[in-house]
C-alpha cells in the first residue's frame, strides 16, 4: 500500500501552498522595514507597553522612522497610549493603512478596533473549547496583521510582546529568525526569574537579544528633583542578568497620567534622558550586527 | 490530509460536501479506479480547528477565491460544489460587507466591498460599523472609494 509520501498533492486543498503564499505575502508586506525589534519580557506589569512607546518616540527624535505592532491581542494598551482609541482601521491603497497619531507615529493595535469594554472575540462552531485553538487563532491574526498593513519604509518596527515565557518565543519564530528582542524587567528578583526564563527560552533560536531594560529603576520627585528608591535597597543587584543592561528608567508618574490619556510626550528628566539612552543603545548594537 | 483506496492503491478524490450543518461538514470522496465512495465527517471542534489555522480546504481556484472573505475554512471546497455563499458566510448574496449576515446600515459600492478584504477579518466588521459611523455623520448616501479615501483624511492614516 502507498504511503503518505507516495501520494503527490494533499488531495486538492495545497494547505502548503496556501501557507507559503501567506509568508510571501508577510515577507512582501515587511519589505520595506529595515529592523524588527519585539519589546518582551515574559513578566506582566513591568512598563513593557509604556516603554515600547517611548522607545519609538526616542528612535524618531534619533531621526529614525518608526511605527508600532501591539502583539498583545488580549491586554492591548497602544492604542489608548497613542490616543488611536475609536479610529477604524481602513483599507488603504496597498493593503491595509497604518493608523498614525497626530505627530505621525504608526500604531497598529487592536485597540483601536475592539472597545475596552469588551474582549477580543473570535467566531466559532465550537463554543466551550477555546483552549483548543484560540492561541493558533491569534498568531493567524497577528501573521494577517503583519501581511495586511501597508508599513512603507521603515526603519524600525517595534513589536510590543504580551506577557508569557512562552509567547515570546513564540513571537520569535512568528517573526522569524532576523528579529532582535529587548527585554524589560524591573528591580526585584521575582522579575528577574521570569525575564530570566525568556532569555533562556530565546537562547535556542537564531533571534539576538540586544539586551534588558530595568523599568521602574527608582521613582522620580519633582519636588526633590531626584530619584529614589521604589524596590528597596539592593533589588537592583537581585535583578542583574546575564546580558547588557541598555539602560534604567526611573518611575515618573507624569508619564503615567500622560499615558492614560493618549499624550504620550515624557516630560524632560532623567527618565526621559534613560529612554534616550536605551534608544542609542539599540541604534549602537543593530548597526553593530547588521 | 489525503485519502488512498487500499483496495485500488489509488488516491481518492473529492466528490461532493454536505453542509456545514451546525459547524459541520461531510465531504465524500471517491477512488477514481474502482468507484467506491467514503465519507469524512467532521465534528465542530475539527471545523474550528482547521479555520483556526488560516487555510482553505477544498480544490486550490475555490479555496483562493474564499481566503479574503469567509470564515468558514471550507469555502472554497463548497464554493466549488455549488454551495450557496450565503451557506458559508460569505460576503454578498443578502449579507453584510463584514460577512457577519448584519445588515449594513448604508449600500457600497462593490470596489469599497472588496477594498474591505484588506482588513483581517476578525475585526473586519468594527472597521465597517466605523466606516459607516463616519459616512453617515458627513452625510453620505453610499460608501465608496471616494468615501474610504476621505475616511482616511479625517482619521490622519496613511
């Protein structure tokens, strides 16, 4: 009897074909963009979201165009920190238009299409069990994302990761093997492990990790105009990893108010100055390696 | 997935689908030597997990024709039998632009339509509720590219 392998074709459906088909299309769409940078962490709640915006903000003050994909399907903040909250997605002249906000910096994010009052539903035939193919439900979305926008010339697109070890490697494979990662974490050993689990869950993938960013790295007092210490002392020690620290932003609650309310612009100290130094780090150690 | 004859050695090829019923699909596939025909019957959760994955079933025309428009991952197999699109949850034939079967509160255009297969279907139809928002509230009978493209000025996209 014939095997598998035998048997040319699948029996009409050419799934393969349809499947390299949808990566020209991600490769075509992806082109023009010079670097991909997904910012991760596998920890929630360390300031990736926040960060990622501020990181673009900093790239196009270097004179470096940007835009933004929000690979958190499920939490997606982007949306709200870019004020692109309610502005429908349209079709464009070349596949799907990329939202900017009101100084030009592309967004794409869920948000923007699902109010916050709701979640991220997805039709089935098979209510009950989402487990069973929600997340490669997702991962089409977010591959239909990348091969849909019309992106133009880039020189950065940042990736803003969910949370989950897991994912980011994940995330890794989806957006293939030139793809650099930035970790955030913040000062306490609890993050550290976690941050610490993506960084190993990377170190099999040909993906280079250009380095972490301590988040939250003390607090900002615009009273005392200085930074204090938001962890305790010695929490910065506990949070070393084993690769380049690219900087250590500080807590500034301006940018938190600023964030909820869709202006994302930081206001100049040393947060801003740390955000600015993580950036030319990045522009230092991609022209490194490319 | 492929299906052989044992009796014959010989691949099986498709013959004709029934349904979906209720996320359902049989599809019937025949051995082109000895004419004996064998039915697969998928559950829901088969339905669901195939569609999950971003790829048509059926003969490769129907199912690049159903990739931009439907959610069901059989379209183009039942397209190419004769099933009707309405059947599948296609765009057109009585449905809304966003496939859903909601009817759209404004007509398009078939260009404006078929623009809207760039917008992932998952999220295909806020798009259109926000496009039709934004039509009605300047006062637009119909949604066309002209109306996409002042769409696109209002919000400052690209």
């Amino acid at each position: 009897m014939k095997t598998y392998f035998d048997v040319e074709g699948d029996g009409g459906s050419d799934v393969l074909g349809q499947v390299l088909r949808q990566r020209e299309r991600i490769a075509h769409a992806m082109a023009g963009i010079d670097h991909v940078v997904a910012i991760g962490s596998g920890k929630g709640g360390v300031g990736k979201s926040t960060l990622t915006m501020q990181l673009a903000l900093a790239l196009e003050r270097a004179k470096r165009r940007c835009a933004i994909l929000d690979a958190d399907l499920n939490g997606p903040c982007q949306a709200r920190l870019a004020g692109l909250e309610n502005v429908p997605l349209l079709p464009g002249d070349r596949g799907m238009a990329l939202p900017r906000t009101l100084r030009g910096l592309g967004v794409v994010s869920v948000g923007s299409m699902v109010p916050e009052a709701k979640h991220l539903e997805f039709e089935s035939v098979a209510e009950g069990d989402t487990h069973v193919w929600r997340a490669t439900r997702e991962f089409n979305l977010f591959q239909q994302l990348l091969g849909l926008v019309d992106w133009g010339r880039l020189d950065f697109l940042l990736v803003d990761l969910p949370p989950g070890a897991e994912r980011t490697l994940q995330y890794a494979e989806v957006l293939g093997p030139a793809a650099r990662f930035v970790l955030v974490t913040i000062p306490s050993a609890l993050a550290r492990g976690v941050v610490a689990r993506s960084a190993a869950a990377l170190e099999g993938t040909p993906n280079e990790v250009i380095g972490y960013i301590e988040n939250m790295s003390g607090y900002y007092c615009g009273t005392c105009d200085g930074v204090r210490s938001l962890f305790g002392e010695g929490a910065a020690e506990a949070a070393e990893l084993g690769f380049p620290c690219l900087a250590r932003v500080p807590f500034d609650p301006r940018l938190a108010s600023a964030s909820d309310a869709g202006e994302p612009d930081l206001p100049r100290g040393p947060a801003l100055r740390a955000i600015d130094e993580a950036a030319a780090q990045i522009l230092s150690r991609v022209a490194k390696t490319t | 997935m492929k299906f052989l004859c044992v009796s014959c050695d010989e691949q099986m090829k498709l013959k004709h689908a029934v349904g979906p019923d209720g996320g359902s699909v049989a599809v019937v596939y025949a051995c082109p030597r000895c004419s004996s025909e064998m039915a697969m019957m998928m559950n829901p959760h088969e339905t669901q997990v195939v569609g999950s994955l971003g790829v048509r079933i059926g003969p490769e025309a129907g199912a690049e024709a159903g990739t931009a428009t439907s959610k069901c991952p059989f379209t183009g197999m039942l397209t190419d039998l004769g099933v009707p699109a309405a059947a599948t949850g296609q765009v057109g034939g009585g449905q809304g632009v966003a496939g859903n079967g909601e009817s759209a509160s404004i007509p398009w255009t078939s260009e404006a339509r078929e623009r809207m297969a760039n917008i992932p279907d998952i999220v295909r139809t806020s798009a259109v509720a926000g496009i039709e928002k934004f039509a009605l509230d300047h006062g637009y009978e119909e949604v066309d590219a002209a109306v996409l493209e002042r769409a696109r000025t209002f919000f400052g996209i690209a």
